[in-house]
C-alpha cells in the first residue's frame, strides 16, 4: 500500500533508520526490540541532547520500519512512552521591525516575505504556490496541500496586487522562452502528469517563484523548471535582519505569526485582512444566491 508521505518525511525516516541500524554495530532490526530503541533514543536524548519533536520524529521512524517495513506489530511498540513536546510561546516582531527588516530586502524575497507577512503562509506553501491558485478579482489565494494535506484559503492584501502582477508578467515571459527552448514544463502532483500530459506545460501550472535551473524530470523525461528553494527568502530574511537591530530569535517564519495570531499593535492590518476575507466569501455567496434565482 502507497503513502502519500512528503519527501523531508522519507529523508527524516530513512535517517533515523540508518543511525538506529548503525548505532547497534549493523544489527538486523528483526533481531532488536524494545531494549535497542529505548537505548537509542535514551543516548540521543542524554548524549546528543536531541529535543521532544526530533525524538518523536525518531520514533515514529523506528514505528514505521518496524510495521510496515519488516510487518511486526508488537504491543510494547503502540504503547512505547512518547517525550513531551515544550509549549513555548512564537516570537512577534513589532511593526516597525517587520517594517525595518523589509526596508532591507529587494527583488523577489522582499515579494515573498510580504506575502508571507500579509496571508500567513509557510515558506514553504509561498515557494510551492502557483499561478492558477491566485485570484486578483476574489484577492484571495488558495493553499494547496498545506499542512495535513489540507486546501485553504487567505486574504491577498490589495497592496500586493500590482507587485504580484509584475512579478508572473516576468515568470509569464520567461515561461514562453522555455517552450520555444523545448522546455516549459513544471511537475504535477500526484499522478495528473499521466492524466493531463500537456498540463504541466500550461501557465496555470507554473510556479509563482519558479527555480532559475532547468532539470530533466526522471519520471517523464520532460525538462521542468522546480519551484525556487525555501532557504532563498531564508537566507535573504537573514543577511536583512543582521543589518538591523533586532536581538530576537527570529526567522522568515516569525512573519507568519503576526497574521495569524491577529496581533494588532499598532496597526490593524491582519484584523483588516480576515474581515475582508469574510466580506468577499459573503459576498460571493449572495452572488451565487441571486443567480440562482428564478
């Protein structure tokens, strides 16, 4: 049976089945137990201070080698003693320090990080956005596969507008020259390439933030061009709040906080953008309701 589990997930996994195999000098994981797994994360947690979620993560590797790798499906491995996550509180920047830190940023991780800022996005839902899940009349933008594998949708505050529509007149340009190049392509999900062999050529398809590379895509053949890395707007996040002055422990990641938490301070911005969302999807719903009558 297939599973749907991202890439980073199978990498995670795969590690933490190698260190487990080559902490026991090459043991067979058929001749362990509940002795060899306790010792092992013991020692990650006491010698290599591994922290809770890096040792669930180890965890559920072993849990899933264990029953869907080798098929054992011992009680003492369902009930194995999990270590408890730390509840910390997220870091905020104020206003005028996300103001500052973007003062310092330029060209398309500026872009990204005010997208990030003003919808809420991950990093790395921003980087695996597409064109087609953009909608400028709505001011809305729909997540795809988000955390869980769940859709949503956010607000696209107005102000983005016009420096989102530059931005895809550029990607859109460049897209073009690919075709003409025998290239053009981007990689679909799931299994749709088999589906729609000509979609992934189609400018719908193609990534808001699109790689600078070209790569040939084993599973086709086809030259696509990924989505940008995620540690593009990271590194750029970074060098622009070193020119600052800002002590705080934060990251690209800590912009997303602010619109959801829905912290004020001294702007009303995310309070704005969820009342806007709410006045287009009421909006949308009296449209739908008026055309359906007779």
């Amino acid at each position: 049976m297939r599973r749907h589990y991202s890439p980073r997930t199978a990498d995670s996994y795969i590690y933490w089945c190698k260190q487990y195999i080559l902490f026991h000098r090459k043991r067979h994981p058929m001749e362990m137990g509940k002795i060899e797994i306790e010792t092992f994360l013991n020692y990650q947690v006491v010698e290599r201070h591994l922290s809770a979620s890096s040792q669930a993560q180890a965890l559920n590797a072993l849990f899933f080698m264990y029953k869907h790798v080798l098929d054992i499906q011992p009680e003492w491995l369902d009930n194995f003693a999990r270590a408890k996550r730390k509840k910390s509180l997220p870091v905020v920047l104020s206003v005028n320090e996300v103001r500052e830190v973007l003062y310092n940023m330029s060209s398309t991780a500026k872009l990204m990080a005010n997208l990030i800022y003003g919808t809420g996005m991950r990093v790395n839902e921003c980087v695996q956005l597409r064109i087609k899940d953009i909608d400028f009349d709505l001011k809305t933008i729909t997540v795809r596969c988000g955390k869980g594998a769940k859709d949503r949708t956010t607000i696209l505050p107005g102000c983005l507008i016009k420096p989102l529509q530059q931005h895809l007149l550029l990607v859109i340009k460049r897209h073009k020259h690919d075709c003409l190049q025998g290239a053009g392509y981007v990689p679909l999900p799931g299994a749709l390439y088999k589906k729609y062999p000509k979609a992934g050529q189609s400018i719908g398809w193609q990534y808001v933030f699109p790689s600078t590379v070209i790569r040939v895509w084993p599973q086709t053949g086809q030259k696509v061009r990924w989505h940008c890395s995620a540690s593009t707007p990271q590194r750029a996040f970074k060098h622009a709040l070193e020119k600052t002055s800002i002590t705080k422990h934060a990251s690209i990641h800590t912009l997303r906080h602010y619109a959801v938490l829905g912290i004020t301070g001294t702007a009303s911005q995310p309070i704005y953008y969820k009342m806007e969302l709410i006045y287009v999807r009421y909006k949308l719903y009296l449209d739908i309701k008026i055309f359906k009558q007779p």
